[in-house]
C-alpha cells in the first residue's frame, strides 16, 4: 500500500463520504450514487480511486457489485498517524 496514494483519495470530500456511507456495511454503485448529486461516471470515477488506494474492496454477487470498506489498510492508516502523534501527552 501507498500512503501516498490512500491520502490523495482520502483527500476528496465525496470519496470522505462514501467511506463513511460503507463504514455501515457494503453497497452497491447505485445505492452510493443516491446519496449524491452527480452522474454515475462520476461516482465510478471515485469509487476506482478508492479500489486503487486499496481503502475499499468489491465483491460481485450476481448481477451487482458490492463495495466495502477495506479495513486492514485503514488500521493500517490509523496505526501509523498514531505512531506519528507519539506519546506528547505525557509530561516529563
């Protein structure tokens, strides 16, 4: 995994938010597009980004297509910023 590529696709507010609709449990494109204003290109577009930085997974079921948030690499994310922000609550 990138970081450098999961933080450009985590630095676009409509890719933020489709982590946070998946956060609830899969989706389909079209249950995601829903919640936006925009064409489904557009949220293909963003959904491939996010495949792409690895943040989500999809799995084919029939006819659909279900997204789901990749949780390894977002530990992963979240393990390094912690690592990054250190111990600076304790006081010598």
């Amino acid at each position: 995994m990138s970081f450098e590529t999961s933080f450009k696709a985590l630095s676009d507010p409509v890719r933020r938010k489709i982590l946070q609709l998946l956060k609830n449990g899969p989706m389909s494109a079209g249950d995601i597009a829903n919640h936006f204003n925009m064409t489904k290109a557009t949220i293909s577009y963003h959904l491939n980004m996010l495949k792409k930085a690895d943040l989500i997974e999809e799995e084919h079921e029939k006819n659909f297509i279900y997204y789901s948030l990749n949780t390894s690499i977002i530990e992963e994310i979240m393990s390094w910023l912690v690592d990054l922000k250190g111990d600076h609550d304790e006081k010598e």
